[in-house]
C-alpha cells in the first residue's frame, strides 16, 4: 500500500471492513469486529439489467437497518500505471 493510504489505527470507536478484489473476484475480507455480515453485491452491466441493478439500490435504501457510510477506494499502483502511460 502506498504512503497515501497509511491506515489510522488509532480510531478504535470506528467499525471497519476491508475487502480485496483481484481480477474482479473477492479473495479476501476482513473486519474489525466478529460480529458482523457483509454483503457485497456486484451490479455488472454485462449481465444485471437497469430493473436488476436498481431494484437492488432500492432494497438497500429501504432496509432500516443499513444505512448508508463513507467508503474509500484504494486502487494500488493505479496512479503510477496512469503516469507510465503518459509518459508513452
């Protein structure tokens, strides 16, 4: 992970997940509690329809017990790969 994305550990009041995504496919995921059940739902084009991929939103913004959070997407070696390609 590059110095952009040091990872604040000490901000324990704040529940975390981590997921990893190689080659579009989930390897791995870890949380900062046991308690926990993560959902993650991929809405591809290729294969979910505009009714798929918004009646899942739709289930989501109408679960009172999920609300919507901040997320951050960290993309390792994507800025440097985007410089190479300028540099061409």
């Amino acid at each position: 992970m590059s110095k952009n994305h040091v990872i604040d550990k000490t901000n324990k009041d704040i529940l975390r997940v981590a997921v990893i995504i190689e080659e579009g496919i989930i390897s791995a995921a870890y949380s900062s509690t046991e308690n926990i059940k993560l959902e993650i739902v991929e809405l591809d084009k290729d294969y979910a329809s505009i009714e798929e991929r918004n009646a899942a939103y739709e289930s989501y913004n109408k679960d009172i017990a999920l609300s919507p959070c901040e997320y951050e997407l960290i993309l390792p070696g994507y800025y440097e790969s985007l410089e190479l390609e300028e540099e061409k």
